[in-house]
C-alpha cells in the first residue's frame, strides 16, 4: 500500500473513532452543516465539473447538484442512524445501528460534482468516514467539493478527515484505496465497477444503463414527448438513466415522432444514420469519447449532418438489436433510437431484448394510462426500476414526485452483476446488530405446513 493511501486510511479511521458514539444530535448537526455548504456552494461547484470535464450543461449541473443535495437531506431528515433503530416486541427483537467504517467512494467524470455531496450525506448521517477516489478528468471537481464538505464539519466541531478525497487519483491508487478501506461505492462505467468487486473488500456498483421506454396508444402524447425530450437532453445526457431507445405502438407512431420533432428532435434519414453510426463508433466498437454528453450541433458537425438550428437531439430507427445496430445500446449522448410495436406483448419484447443486449438489470420507463400495462411490465422486465409517465433520468435515481430514494448510485442486481436492486442509500452504509430474547417458543404447525400436500398425495 502506497504512503498516501496509508496516511489518508489512517486519519479517516481517527476521524470515524471520534463519532463512532456520538449522539444522533451531534450526528444530525454535522450533516445539516455538511448539507448546507454543499447546496450554498452549488454555483462553483457545477461551474467547475463543466469547465474541467467539457461534459454536459452548466446549468443542469446546477439543478442536479442543488436537487441531490437537498433531497438526500430530506430523505435523512429525522431518521434515526445512531443506537437503537428498531424494536420489535411480538418477536424479541433489538436492531442497532453501527457505522461501516471507512468508505472508499468511486465517482464518475460524467456526474462529476453532484455525487459528492450526494454519496457523502448519507455516509456521515451513518458515522463513517469517506474517501472520494475520482476521475481524473474531475479530481479539481472533488477536491473543491470535499473542501466545501469540510468546512461544514469545521463549523460545528466535527474531524475534518472525515471527508478526503485522492487529489492526483490514478488507476494505481484507486486500486489501493479499494483495498485499504472497509465498503467500496463505485459509481461509474463497467471497469471501475469490476475493479470495485475484485478489491476484495465489499462493494456496492452500479451496471450499464440503457434505458428504454414504451409509449403505447393511451399515452398522453404531449406528455410523453415532452418529458422524452427534458430526460434525452439533461445535462446532454450524461445520466445513465436518460433513454436510449423508445418503443412506440405503431397506431400512435407517425403523431408521436411529429410530437418528438416538436420538442427539438431531428430524425435522420438511413443515409445520415450510417454517417452518425462512423462517427459515434469509429472503430466499429468503442464509443467515440469526443460525442459523450455533447450538444446535438456538436455531434452533427463531428458527423458531417446538417441540422435545422432549433435541433436538440437526433432520433435514428432501430434496425436491429445487438453488435450489428450499435444505437440499440447505451449511447452517452443525445441520441435516440425509435422501435415500432404491434401488440403490447412486443413492446415488453423490446424492453427484454434491448436490456438483455446491454443494460440488464438497470431500468425501463412507460407512458400509458392503462395499470394493467404497467403491472405486467412490472412482472416481466429484468430492471431494477420502472418509472411510470416520468423523465426517467430524473426519476430514477429519486426526484420530489416519486418514493425513489434519492442517490446517484443505482444497483442492478444480479442482472447487472450487482449485490442489490436498489438504489444505494443510508441504509446501505451501516452495520445492525441483532439482538434476540426469548420469547413463548413458536412450534412449526405440521399440519398448516403440509396439510395440503398430505389431502393430495398422502403421507407415503
């Protein structure tokens, strides 16, 4: 283990020792404070991840950082982190919470300033320590960040080493990090998150976004178009939740597509789709980086296409899904692809090819009226998440109309070679001892447990 690792590890676990036992008081103070600098600060902060990383829109870096902020501190307003969280008479049952530890917290160039505080919050609400191990195109980002964290635990008291960050980070040392701390967060692309789980410590990552959405025929057009439009383009579509692909009931198919023209979408023809695939994958595999969260103009120009000046993203038609058609996958970037459906069971199809191609386990989204619809996409889509008439890059990670808790750092399951389903939050980074007394003993009753099998087959 490097000398800086080693000095970083070592303060943060002093750090992690002084409030192991403070009071929720004491514990709900330093994370008000904390909270406070990163929402007041949100302006320098979205200001720098834009400037440093050339990704995305200032503006919705803003919003992202400012809404994060401000729903995690709701979301761990009055939860109760310290002592005994849970009691359970009936069962004998004590829950108290512990801290993890020390928390090695990887975060993206793509997301690279509202993940701090986004991460942090719920890792000081749970009495840890965190480090923030980022990308190098954002460390400027992170310092800044933890610096501003930092000045929120001066102000009432609390060890400032709670909260450090790698200010030259490399693959070296993020590596050794993974391996000195006590729970690894990696938010971040398949790499980091395979480097997370092979550390040999616990890990929670993320998988491959690739989001899809239905659209069927009693789907308010408008609507859906509209919010298609705000989640495809948000910070130019550096979410791992912003669709990728939309699939459309062919009744409501040509409307639909005028209604995505409306709100700034460019459809192009095969003849400009085959220029935009050489473009975007140059190599006939890997993503071109130079298109990754840049505007539709910049894309275009890089593509050789001429858009209309009021253009805000680009629409293709699927082909095919899978390797041949590369626009059926994960895109980083304001691109659309559009698939037509029969009946409803071909959309969920869809969701299950596309996902399974790439973005297993990650999320789809749908616009209808009818619960039905929703509910058997509910039973058969392999996601972790659906979002039902929503943006889905602002509902899926927790927006203030849905129950979603509110993180940046979204679980995929098995499916996505993930621990969890869930969308990683406080709960995630605390330790609960079970305490059991005893109780009036509970028999097993044989005969409500095999009842029904003995009607049927007898004892034998």
């Amino acid at each position: 283990m490097s000398e800086i690792i080693q000095e970083l590890v070592r303060k943060a676990r002093a750090a992690q020792k002084e409030v192991e036992f403070w009071t929720q008081e004491q514990v709900d103070e330093m994370v008000a404070a904390a909270g406070w600098h990163a929402y007041k600060n949100a302006e320098s902060c979205a200001r720098l991840a834009f400037e440093e990383t050339g990704m995305g829109v200032y503006q919705d870096k803003l919003v992202k950082h400012q809404k994060k902020t401000l729903g995690a501190l709701r979301d761990l307003d009055g939860l109760k982190t310290v002592g005994l969280i849970e009691e359970d008479e009936a069962r004998g049952l004590l829950k108290f919470a512990k801290p993890v530890g020390v928390i090695g917290a990887l975060t993206p160039v793509t997301n690279a300033s509202a993940t701090i505080p986004g991460n942090c919050l719920p890792m000081l609400k749970t009495r840890n320590a965190v480090i923030f191990a980022p990308h190098p195109r954002a460390r400027k980002t992170c310092k800044l960040n933890v610096d501003i964290l930092r000045k929120g635990l001066a102000q009432v008291g609390a060890p400032l080493d709670l909260v450090q960050c790698l200010e030259e980070p490399s693959i070296e040392l993020t590596q050794g990090l993974m391996k000195a701390v006590d729970l690894v967060v990696a938010t971040g692309g398949s790499g980091m998150v395979k480097a997370a789980y092979s550390s040999g410590k616990p890990a929670y990552g993320v998988g491959a976004g690739n989001s899809v959405t239905i659209v069927d025929e009693t789907a308010d057009l408008d609507d859906a178009a509209r919010k298609i439009f705000l989640s495809k383009t948000f910070d130019f579509a550096t979410s791992c939740s912003s669709e990728n692909s939309a699939v459309i009931q062919e009744s409501v198919f040509d409307t639909m597509v005028d209604k995505l023209k409306e709100n700034g979408g460019y459809l192009c023809s095969p003849e400009e789709k085959a220029k935009l695939k050489k473009a975007m994958w140059p190599d006939g595999v890997h993503l071109n980086k130079d298109i990754v969260a840049q505007s539709a103009a910049v894309i275009a120009k890089i593509a050789g296409l001429e858009l209309p000046e009021d253009s805000k993203f680009l629409m293709v038609m699927g082909e095919a899904i899978g390797p041949e058609d590369p626009f059926s996958g994960e895109k980083l970037s304001v691109v659309l692809t559009l698939w037509r459906y029969g009946d409803f069971q071909e959309a969920v199809n869809y969701v299950q090819d596309i996902t399974a191609y790439n973005g297993t386990g990650h999320s789809c989204g749908i616009h209808t009226t009818r619960e039905d619809r929703i509910r058997k996409l509910g039973e058969a889509a392999r996601v972790s998440r659906i979002m039902v008439r929503q943006p889905q890059c602002y509902g899926n990670s927790g927006n203030y109309d849905n129950g979603m808790p509110i993180t940046l750092t979204l679980g995929c399951g098995t499916w996505g070679n993930n621990i969890t389903t869930e969308n990683i939050y406080w709960k995630h980074f605390i330790n609960v001892t079970w305490v059991a007394k005893p109780i009036e003993p509970v028999v097993p009753d044989q005969q409500k447990l095999f009842g029904a099998h003995w009607a049927k087959y007898g004892k034998d």
